[in-house]
C-alpha cells in the first residue's frame, strides 16, 4: 500500500495543510473529450507525448477501460447528516435548470427563471442591488423563488474566485458552490453493496459562465493541475493509448479514458496513487454526465472507493438566450488507513469544481464566437500531458 508511513519524518503544517492534501482528490473529477489539440500548452509542464487518436470499440469493448456497473447508481439516498438542505439536487436542478414560469400579473419583467436571474445578477452593480433582484423575484414568481431561495446566493455570489488569496480551504458565501445534504451509498448495487468506512457521497451545483467546450478544455488541460490552488499532486496524466470512444446500445456517444495520478499526504504518511478511469456519456435521460471511479480498490491498494459524477445542463433565459452551465457534482471516497473526514472531502469537491470554474470562464471570455452547444454529441476538447 503506498499511503503508508513514512520512513522518515516529513513536516507539514496541521490542519489546512492536511486537508489541502486530500483535497487533490476531487480536483481529479474530471473528464476528457478529445479532439486534436488546437495550440501548444499552457505554462512549462507541455504534453510529453502526442495527441493519440481514439480507437473506435463497440459497446461490449468498453469495460477494458470503465466497467459501467461500476458507476455510482442512478439514484442515491438522502443521507440525513448534516446542517444542509435536505434535497437531491439532480433532480432539483434538472428542472430548474430550464423552468421558465409564466409572467407574473403585476410585474412580467421580473425574472421568471434561474437564466433570468444569472442574467440580471451580472447587471447589478453591488449588494443592495443584487438583494433587491432577489426580492423582485421572490415577490413577482414566489412559487420558484422558494426552491431557489435556498441555492441562488451561494451560486451566483463567487466574488471570492477572483481574489489573489482564494483557498478552495475556505468554505465561502461568495465561492459560487452550494451544498446540499450528502447522499450514501446505504443500500447500493455491487460494487458499493459491502463498503467499508464512509459511505457518503457529497453533492454540490455550481454556475460556470461559459459552455462545456470552455469547461472540457479547462478539465483537460492535465498540466495546470499542478499549479491549481490547494494542489497536491506530485504527477497526473492521462496515459497513452487508453482513450477509446464509440455507440452504447442505444446510439448514445460515449468516451473512456485511464488517468494516472500521485499525490501527497501529511506526515506521517507518504503518498497515495490514484488509477482513475473516466467515463463521458450521456445517460438514460438524453443528459450528459462524466463517471469517474479509481479502479485501485483492492484489499492492499490505496483506496477503498473513489466514485463521483459531474450532471451537466446548459442555461438559457426565458428568451431563450444562452447564459452558462449548471454542473451538479457528486463525489465521494475513503483513503485505506488514512483518517480523511468529510470537511476533507468537501474541500476537495470545492477545490476541483471551483478551479475548473475559474480556467472555464477565462477560456469562454477569449472565446470571439458563440456559445459552442451540445446538439447530442459529445463536447469536442484537446487533451493535454499525456504519458
């Protein structure tokens, strides 16, 4: 097992850094949808080895690189822990996602949609006027304003990203995640069915002004990992020669991937080492999700399980103009020996999904054209630093 103790003392600040530690974790939730790489990389760390080409594999090929009945389960349980809102946000934010309500009576300018409102939040110009958006809505559309009263501040405030000293750490009001109440595994399908330790599965939505190309990009772009805040990471890359992409039985895309990673720990331990396998597809819905899962669980590996998935929904206002992507991210795991908690896990899922936020929203400010969208085929990104 390699996050083992170490053999000779290694200091590390208590506390944050520890968790800073984990948290490189959940900054591997990604996914990879490759095209041919369109530039030379960012920064100093440039891909060691070409752009491989995608072998094309019929659906029965594609547990060479991710068994499907490994995915976390379509449905998971309320866990009952926490101070959080009690609500599944798949479902919550598959619908609001694209909910457009009539036009109120007495004020049909008022937003009548999330779109709406992440439109109209970039027009105010400070507090008082971004308190009194929320009012207009809660009065003109009470009905919708409650199910996003609990989410909409915490999504749409992240002043905090563009700050010089942002931690993902920090659990801020302005980071632009919220969270609901965990889920758990209690009661899942093989290969979850007999999991010892946590059980838990994080669940948080954030707001990215920019499209799943932007977002694709950033997610691959392996080399700025090392340089992301809060990142721990000794290497990752995606490995030579795994990428494989092709039909499900029903006609949908999809794409696998290996990703290879290493990261520290805090004294007294070493390192751990990460076999993560990726999984972009669309799902039963007509959604676009990314499975992820570390295949090194065995009895003497380094984890015990590692599993998330990223639910992606554009957005538009109620004139039909796009505004961004809404990504629902579940994550959740257990580091075999290693007292990770789930303050641990939850900064990593913030660390990972608020470091994509910010490169995807750059990448989409220097983007001249329009919003690149899905149409039901897979987003098409260069993968980058492979090995």
């Amino acid at each position: 097992m390699k996050a083992r103790m170490a053999t000779k003392e290694r200091r590390f600040e208590s506390g944050r850094a520890a968790r800073r530690a984990l948290l490189g974790l959940a900054c591997a939730l990604l996914a990879s949808t490759p095209a041919a790489a369109d530039g030379p990389a960012r920064g100093p760390e440039a891909a060691t080895a070409a752009e491989p080409a995608a072998r094309k594999v019929a659906w029965s090929a594609v547990r060479e690189v991710f068994d499907p009945a490994c995915a976390l389960p379509d449905a998971l349980a309320l866990s009952g822990e926490g101070p959080w809102p009690a609500v599944q946000l798949v479902d919550e934010w598959r619908e609001l996602a694209k909910l457009v309500a009539e036009p109120s009576v007495d004020d049909p300018d008022a937003p009548r949609c999330f779109g709406d409102l992440a439109r109209e939040w970039t027009r105010a110009v400070d507090a008082k006027e971004r308190e009194r958006l929320f009012e207009r809505m809660a009065r003109a559309q009470p009905v919708l304003w409650k199910r996003l009263q609990p989410f909409a501040s915490e999504v749409l405030a992240d002043d905090a990203l563009r700050r010089k000293k942002w931690t993902p750490d920090d659990d801020l009001v302005d980071d632009g995640c919220a969270f609901a109440m965990p889920l758990t595994l209690e009661g899942a399908r093989a290969p979850y069915a007999k999991i010892d330790g946590s059980r838990l599965v994080q669940q948080a939505v954030v707001f990215m002004r920019a499209d799943l190309v932007a977002l694709k990009t950033a997610e691959n772009d392996y080399p700025a990992y090392l340089r992301r805040p809060g990142s721990a990471y000794e290497r990752i890359h995606p490995l030579a020669g795994s990428l494989i992409e092709g039909d499900d039985e029903a006609g949908r895309p999809f794409q696998a991937l290996k990703v290879g990673f290493k990261s520290d720990l805090p004294w007294p331990f070493s390192h751990y080492e990460c076999d993560l396998r990726v999984f972009n597809r669309f799902d039963t819905r007509g959604d676009f999700v990314c499975d992820v899962r570390a295949w090194n669980d065995g009895r003497d590996d380094d984890f015990v399980w590692l599993s998330g998935r990223d639910h992606y929904h554009e957005v538009r206002d109620a004139r039909g103009e796009w505004q961004g992507t809404l990504v629902v991210r579940w994550f959740g795991f257990d580091l075999r020996g290693v007292p990770d908690t789930d303050s641990a896990r939850r900064a990593g899922l913030r660390a990972g999904i608020l470091c994509l936020k910010r490169e995807a929203e750059l990448l989409q400010r220097a983007h001249s054209g329009p919003p690149r969208l899905l149409g039901g085929a897979l987003p098409s990104a260069p993968v980058r630093g492979w090995r």
